[in-house]
C-alpha cells in the first residue's frame, strides 16, 4: 500500500493530460497486490498443518532462487550465442566477414563476457540437472513400488529428495566433468587438424620435388633406401587457366597408385582418371597445356592443392614425361637419406613427420596442449572429488536410516544396494549430462573455438576425433560411485540403534 501510495503520488510529477488511467492504474495494482496476498493465506491455510519430515520432504526451492537459476541459464545461453555469432572481439569496428557482416573475433577489443561461456554452460547444465533429476526418479519410484521387494523402492525414493546437500556434488560433478571431457575432445580434435595439416603440405608420405626430371637410376636409388616401400613417380607442371586462376598445379600421376600411398592419409582420391580441386569443380572440361584433351574432370580431390602450389590442383594420367616429383611410401623416412640417395641438383625433400614436427613443436602450441592435458587431468579429480562429497555429505543420515533397517532384520547386502540406489543416480544423471555437454561444446561454440594458429592455419571444424577418452573419463566416475556407493556402509561403520535414536529426531 505505501508504494501504491507514493507511486500515485510521483505520477502528478508527470507532465500531461491527467485521465482516468492515472487514478484507477494505482488502485487496480494495490488491489490486486492485497487480493493475491489473501487467495495465499487462503491456499496456503485452508487445509490443517499436517507434520512435515525433514528426512522423508521435498525442499522446494523458493521463487528468487528459481529466478535466479533461470537468469543463470539464460546469461550461459546469450554467451554461447554471442561466442558462436562474433567470437571472443567486441564487434565494433572490425573486419566485414562473407556477407558484409563483421568476422568472428574482428573486433576492436576482446569481450570477457564470451570467453566465460563453455563455464556458464556448465553451470547451466548442472542447475538444470538439479531441478529436472527428480522427475525420472519419482517414475523410478513408482515402478519400483510395484515390486515384492522395499530395498528399490527405499532407495530411490531417498535418492528423489531433493535435499541441499545433493546440490553440491551435481554442481561440482558435471561442470567439472563438462568442461574435462571438452578438454580432451579439443586435444583430440586438434592432434587430428594437425595430422591432416601435415599431409596438407606434403602430399605423401614423403615427397621429393625439383626443377629437372629424375633419371630412372636415381628413382632406383631412392627405391633402394632403407624404409622405402614404393615410390610413385609424377609429372609436376604449371599451366595458365583463365583470369581468374591464372596459374593452376598439373601433376601427372597414376590415381590408384596414388590412392594406395595416400591410404593412412585423411583424403580420399575418387576412383576417376582426372581429378581437380574444389575451385575447379563444376566448370565441365578444363582446356590447357598439359591436360589431356576431351577428358573431362570426374571427380573433386580436397586437403592436396596446398600441397603442391597456392593455385588449383588438377589431377591427370601419366603421360610421356619425364618425372620431376617422387611420392615415397614407407617408415622412418628421412628426407636427407632421400635427397642423398637421389642425388639430384636443386631437389626438395619434405615428409610427413617433419611438417608434422614443424605445426606441433612451436611453443605456443606445446603450452596449449600442455594446459589442456593439465586442464582435463585436474577437473576429472575434481569430479572423482565430488563422488566423495556425494557420499560422505549424507553419510549421517544414512547410517541411521541403515542402523533402523538393520535392526529390522535388513542384511548386509541389501544395505549396500540400498546405499548404491541412493547414491548413484543423480551421479550417473550429472555423469551423462556432464558427457554429452562435454561432447557438444566444441559444435555448440563453432566460429568462438578458432585452433588454426595451433593447426598450420587449417580450420579445425569437421574433423572431430572418436569419443574413446571421454566416454573413459565418464566410465571411470560412474565406476567409481558405483564401487564407492556399495565399499561406504562397511560394518562397524553405522553404529547402534541407540546412538542412532538419540542423535537424531527420528524416535
């Protein structure tokens, strides 16, 4: 009433027509504040206090801190937007991307607000969890009242309550897990770039290159060499397209021989004669010096033409040339063994270990995959950790509520069942939750996870490596709630029922 009140007071100080609205606005608000304090008086009275448990009652969360975890969500949800949309720059200024828009992380300055959304994610994620884990558990409890045996139903009826010391393992559990399995999706995703990087730049395994042909003794030399498995022989010319590629890269080479060296490579050569790159694709048949006449490209070759130039790359039969480039197969391939074994004025050697050295042994990148190892290693003992607070935080209660059953005639086994069944879902819900989000983060950020200065400039995106390490991690927690749940009620650790009775408001 007395804010009813000054508000109908301040609304004089506001120049205008003084209407109808100006007198029945602040009426109808104090009216409808003092009707809905009574319909709650009512609700809340209209039935006799009934006795409330504090060890068998839902704590309901009260409606500032449901606001407060919906503001939570919805700040992680802008900051992922924003990180997807414009990067990590404040997008004043910057450069225009495709479209005219200005590119991810163009901007003048760098915003903070994005670069704290994988965490606010998390924590999203993990209030999320702690609200909705209830609601597969009360269907569990219902199920399993159907069953002869009380052990199902106690415990999940126990894990159900939503008690505020359940809220700290899920939210350490699954950001830390989150943010752990995200970790090691990025060092996997980024070994990946860089391995495909490195067949990038060279093409093959190894490959040689000069100005004059190799003779044929030299290319039995470098087939001699120690490691050497097969060496393709390839035809490497320049020719002018057009204006808009004016220098193109023609290699001459055998596609299936080809295929064969390039098998542990992440490109695929089609099974046609002449291949061309991207740019290429789609301009029907290609006339110019060095490409075969009336053949027409029958497939797209992508992750080569770097290799080779900084034009397009088309790919055509042998012909009668001499060969000026040799693709190598083999293990433990050196280039200096091979340069010396060919002995070719002006050669070129590259290999793949050696362009893979050159991405991946610069200091910023070992420091990177360093802090990201460390970064995955500490938040998988934080979530090991929370496992513990998860069993140690209701060990109180749950020893009494074991020393009741027990002296009902509870055995041993069951009361381990009962602490699994208690314990384990809403860990193994925070675990799934933390696992998937893990996994969708590195998709969910797109542009705002830019890896190309630790890659060799090549866009990290469509190369996400196998799940095998996260899914351990995830195992691993599940496994170790599980086995804590049924190692915690050892006998002699729950006490008598006595001591159970007197320490607690039970009797």
């Amino acid at each position: 009433m007395p804010g009813a009140a000054a508000g109908y007071a301040l609304s004089y100080a506001v120049p205008g027509e003084v209407t109808a609205v100006t007198h029945l606005g602040p009426l109808s608000v104090a009216a409808a504040a003092a009707l809905f304090a009574a319909g709650q008086a009512v609700a809340a009275h209209r039935l006799p206090l009934g006795e409330r448990r504090a060890d068998v009652a839902a704590v309901r969360p009260s409606p500032r801190r449901i606001a407060a975890e919906a503001a939570v969500v919805v700040v992680a949800l802008i900051g992922a937007y924003l990180l997807r949309s414009r990067g990590l720059g404040t997008g004043t200024g910057g450069a225009s991307g495709p479209g005219g828009g200005s590119a991810p992380g163009t901007g003048e300055g760098t915003d903070p607000f994005p670069l704290l959304a994988p965490a606010g994610l998390a924590v999203a994620a993990a209030l999320v969890v702690l609200r909705c884990h209830s609601l597969p558990l009360r269907l569990a409890v219902r199920l399993a009242a159907r069953t002869r045996s009380a052990v199902p139903f106690l415990g999940l009826a126990l894990a159900a309550r939503s008690r505020p010391v359940s809220a700290l393992p899920v939210l350490v559990l699954l950001p830390a897990l989150a943010v752990s399995v995200f970790g090691a999706t990025v060092s996997g995703e980024l070994t990946a770039t860089q391995e495909a990087a490195a067949w990038q730049r060279t093409g093959a395994p190894a490959r040689l290159d000069a100005d004059l042909p190799f003779s044929p003794e030299a290319i039995e030399r470098v087939r001699r060499v120690p490691g050497v498995r097969r060496v393709l022989p390839a035809t490497r010319t320049s020719v002018r397209l057009d204006e808009e590629f004016p220098t193109a890269t023609v290699l001459a080479v055998d596609v299936r021989a080809y295929r064969a060296v390039l098998r542990d490579a992440p490109v695929v050569l089609p099974d046609a004669p002449v291949l061309v790159s991207p740019e290429l694709a789609g301009r029907g048949a290609i006339e110019a010096p060095g490409v075969p006449p009336r053949l027409s490209p029958g497939g797209v070759i992508t992750g080569l033409a770097a290799a080779y130039g900084s034009g397009p790359l088309i790919v055509v039969p042998p012909g009668g040339a001499l060969p000026n480039t040799l693709l190598v197969e083999g293990d433990g391939l050196d280039g200096g063994r091979l340069l010396a074994a060919a002995a070719q004025p002006g050669a070129l050697a590259r290999t793949f270990e050696g362009a893979l050295a050159e991405i991946t042994r610069t200091p910023l990148t070992t420091t990177f995959r360093r802090a990201l190892a460390v970064v995955t290693a500490a938040l998988a003992c934080y979530a090991l950790a929370a496992v513990a607070v998860a069993l140690v935080a209701g060990a109180a209660d749950r020893a009494g509520a074991l020393s009741h059953l027990c002296a009902l005639g509870l055995p041993e086994s069951q009361a381990r069942r009962l602490t699994v069944l208690e314990v384990s879902p809403m860990i193994l819900l925070s675990t799934a939750a933390g696992l998937l989000l893990g996994l969708a983060l590195p998709a969910v950020l797109g542009p705002g996870l830019d890896l190309r200065v630790f890659t060799g400039d090549l866009a990290a995106a469509g190369r996400p490596p196998g799940p095998a390490v996260p899914v351990l991690l995830a195992c691993g927690v599940a496994a170790a709630t599980v086995l804590g749940a049924f190692l915690h009620p050892v006998p002699g650790r729950r006490g008598s029922l006595g001591t159970a009775l007197r320490a607690g408001d039970l009797g």
